[in-house]
C-alpha cells in the first residue's frame, strides 16, 4: 500500500505494493513533483531565484533588486554593462565624481585639480593717494603696495597697476622711471619716460599702468609694490600721485 513524505504529502510506494499499486503510486508521485516545482522552471537571463511566499517549494524567478549591492554609506548604483548593475565605493572627502571610460563602471572619483584650472581664486586691491616726491637717481617707494597669499604654488599672479600722477620737474632730459616689485626683486619696469618733453620745465601724465602676470611659485604671502626715480639730479625731481591723485594695485590669484 502507498504511503506519504512527510514534508509534502507525495504518494510513494511501499515494499509490499503489489506491481500495480506501485506502479500508480509512482505516477502519482511524478506527477505530484512536477507540480510542486512547477516555479523552478526556467527564467530569463539575469533573474534570479526567490520566495514567493512562506510555502515549502514555492520559488518564482526575479529581475535583481540593485538595492542588495550597496552594502556602505555613500555608496552609488552603476552599471558594468547593459542590464548589469554594480556598486561604486563612497571616495574620499573633497573628491568629485568623474566620468572615466577606462574604470569598470564608467565613473570614478577623482580628486579636483589644485588652483582651480585657470579661475580667479581670489583677489586682493589698495590704493595710494599721497603725493610722494623723488629727486634723486635710485628707486623709492611709491606708497602703492598690497600683499597677497596664494592658495597654490603652482598659481599666477595678475597684477593690475594704475599709477597716477607722474610728473617730472626741471632738466631738459628728466623723466620718470616707475618699476613693479615683488619682495624687493623687480620683475618689470613699465614706465621709462614718464613726463619728457626733451624741454626744461615741468611736464605730467595722468597715469602709467600695466598688467604682468607673474610665477611667484609660493603659497607664502607675497608684497608687490611700486618705486619710481628721476633720470636727472642735480635740481630736477619726479612725483607720483601729484596733486592727490589715487594710485591702485589689483592682484588676482589665477589658478593653475
């Protein structure tokens, strides 16, 4: 006589089944297996097993849940390929996320380059409007100055310059000079001929000026200033900032 499993109940026979009993009971048990595993049958590709319910052999096929890769805070769901999705690892404080054809997943995070790639990173400004008066051959301060840190070492400097009021006095070849300093190094004169006339007498311009990108190739504080001089002594005499006006110096940080 047939008997039972004792999980799911399949109709089995004994070994005292006559031929035919046991024959049925076989038949009994295939077609009972057959439809228990009925959810086994095949998926498509990429799915994968799970439970449909808390019934003993009760399976269905599932497209992957992307949620049960991301196992840390900050993790990210890519994919490696078509349908195929995969975890990128949080990177590191102050990196960004960047688009790399080369890493598995198509992204990786890369740390910013320092200075910004060519922006202004910050930007320092003074002004001087004190008659200062020179009657001698060597380079004095002009009172212009302003200091700035840079960020970066591998930064530039932009230095805008505007002096205002240069003036000679007295000589027929007296002219002013005025030069543009970091530290105490020049690192350009930009006004040779300030106020000639090739006449004696006294002669002015309203301002010489220039723009200098400079390498200072530091990130300690760095003073850049103005000097002038007279290319004549005896008697003659240059100024800047004559009659008040305002002298500006503007230093943008550029980044590399």
């Amino acid at each position: 006589m047939a008997t039972t499993t004792p999980n799911f109940g399949w109709s089995v026979p004994t070994s005292s089944d006559l031929v035919k009993n046991g024959a049925t009971a076989i038949e009994t048990l295939g077609d009972s297996i057959d439809a228990s595993l009925v959810d086994l049958k095949g998926g498509t590709t990429g799915q994968v097993l799970a439970k449909a319910s808390n019934t003993d052999m009760d399976f269905t096929w599932s497209a992957i849940d992307p949620l049960v890769i991301l196992d840390a805070k900050g993790d990210l769901i890519t994919a490696t390929a078509a349908d195929t999705p995969a975890r990128l690892a949080v990177g590191t404080n102050g990196q960004v996320l960047t688009a790399d054809s080369t890493a598995a997943t198509g992204l990786k995070w890369a740390t910013p380059s320092a200075g910004g790639g060519g922006k202004v990173l910050q930007v320092v400004s003074a002004t001087y409007g004190t008659q200062t008066i020179n009657s001698t051959t060597s380079y004095a301060d002009t009172g212009l100055t302003a200091t700035i840190t840079p960020s970066s070492a591998t930064s530039k400097i932009l230095c805008l310059v505007s002096q205002a009021g240069v003036f000679k006095t007295a000589g027929n070849d007296n002219y002013c000079h005025v030069q543009l300093l970091r530290g105490g190094s020049s690192i350009i004169e930009f006004e040779r001929l300030g106020g000639y006339t090739s006449t004696s007498g006294t002669s002015g311009v309203a301002s010489a000026s220039t723009a200098y990108l400079d390498s200072p190739a530091t990130t300690s504080a760095t003073t850049y200033k103005t000097q002038f001089k007279s290319e004549e002594a005896a008697g003659a005499s240059v100024r800047v900032q004559a009659n008040a006006g305002v002298s500006t110096i503007t230093l943008l940080e550029i980044g590399a």
